[in-house]
C-alpha cells in the first residue's frame, strides 16, 4: 500500500520507491521535503530522471497514491524551473538548498547531497 496507509515516517521505505525505473535511472537519493499531516502527505526527493538530476513528488492518499500505474507507485518529475521555485518555498536549511543546486546542475553527484529534511 503506497497510499494513505502508507508509513511516511519510515524514510528508507520512500526511498525505496524506483519507478517508473525506465525513467529513475538512479536514487532516490534523498527525502527534500515531505509533509506526513493527515490532510497533506507528500513527500519531495532528489532522484535522476533519465540521467539529469530531478526533482520527484508523490501523493500518499487512497489505496495507491499518485502518480501509480496499478499497485506501483511512481514519482513524478519536476521540471528544472519549477524544482528552484518550489526548493525556494519550502523550509528547507539552506545549505541543503545550496548543495541542492549544485545537484540540479551536474556539479555533484546524487550522493553528494547533504542536509537536513524538513518535516
């Protein structure tokens, strides 16, 4: 279950989620941000999209979530312009949003990322 059942509290197990795995070529590497409240639950990470650094969200509600293609959970991608506003309206330390920028343009590796996860 990667809907509303699902236990946002657990990190490694969002980190888990790989698909659709044609298009995450690698990570998720780390949580950004993620929001578990009752009427929210989302969660923002840092993955790679067909080799470019991105940035992925996922809905945790109903039975599957969204974006899911059947019982899979998948992430959608963040185009790079929306990935800087969105970091930017977040609460999110801002040497992890620095080190984050430095990932969105190929200066470091997913690996690399470094920081605090607001919750």
């Amino acid at each position: 279950m990667f809907g509303e059942k699902f236990n946002l509290e657990n990190e490694s197990e969002i980190l888990k989620i790989k698909s659709p795995k044609k298009s995450v070529t690698k990570g998720p590497f780390c949580i950004v941000f993620k929001d578990a409240s009752k009427n929210e639950r989302w969660a923002i990470v840092a993955l790679e999209w067909e080799n470019k650094p991105r940035l992925g969200m996922r809905w945790f509600w109903s039975s599957n979530g969204f974006p899911a293609r059947g019982k899979y959970a998948l992430w959608m991608v963040i185009p790079p312009k929306l990935a800087i506003t969105i970091l930017n309206g977040l609460t999110v330390n801002n040497d992890f949003k620095s080190n984050f920028f430095q990932f969105l343009n190929s200066e470091i590796s997913g690996n690399q990322l470094k920081g605090e996860v607001s919750l």
